[in-house]
C-alpha cells in the first residue's frame, strides 16, 4: 500500500484512495472464506450421516419386520401341529378304549391300570405331547 503525505495529495486522489479502502474493507477476508467453507463442509457432513443413518434405520425395520413375521407363522405352525398330534393322540385313546368296552374287559381296577398304561404309551410315542391327565366323573 502505498503512502502520500498530504501535501501531495490532492482531492481527487483522496477519493480515489478511500474508495480503495472501503473496496478492501467490504470483501470478505480469507479467514471469513475458511470459515465459512469449514462450516458449509462440516453442515455437508452431518447431513450425510442422519441421511445415512436413517436409511440404515429402515434396513434393520424392514429385516426386523420380516423376522417377526418369520416368528409368528413359526409359532402358529407349532401350535398347528401341536393341537393336531394331540387330537390324533386323543382320538387313539379313544378307539383303544372303545375297543376294550367292546371286547368285555370290564376286570375290577382294570380301567385305571389300562388307562395308565395306555397314556404312557401314546406319551411315549410323541415328541410333542410330554404330559396325558385324565380325570374320572366321580
């Protein structure tokens, strides 16, 4: 920058230098730059990562949606094949018994022992069923 003393000047210089200075002042400095550019990267920055991280949030709902789904039909076909292994048990039950009333069997105790034993076999029988419990009307 150069300096006049102020004999030299004159006024049309004078004008010409402040509107110089006012020029220089009115720009933005290279700090103000830097700043500004590290803000706007930084901004940049934490809008990738919510964008990113709520695109994987939908990731893992959407897996988590389909392993629920998953789940609840798994369960639903255990509960099937659980009500159909005992009804087919049951109805086993059922002919065996029906079968010895036919037949005669009508021994003093048999009804108990047979009925026991029959249980345990068809519990033995089924990887499902663990526990039989039958009750007498009186």
């Amino acid at each position: 920058m150069a300096t006049f003393s102020a004999e030299d000047s004159s006024p049309s210089d004078a004008s010409t230098l402040s509107s110089e200075n006012s020029l220089i002042l009115n720009r933005p400095s290279i700090l103000w730059r830097a700043i500004i550019f590290v803000v706007i990267v930084c901004l940049s920055l934490v809008v990738l990562d919510g964008w990113r991280s709520w695109t994987a949030r939908a990731v893992e709902l959407g897996e988590m949606d389909v392993a629920t789904s998953n789940l609840a039909q798994a369960m639903a076909r255990q509960a099937d094949d659980t009500f159909k292994e005992a009804d087919t048990a049951l109805l086993g039950i059922v002919e065996r018994v029906q079968h010895f009333d036919a037949i005669g069997v009508n021994a003093p105790g048999w009804g108990e022992v047979a009925c026991d034993t029959l249980l345990d076999s068809t519990k033995g029988s089924s990887h499902v069923i663990r526990f039989f419990c039958a009750y007498a009307l009186d």
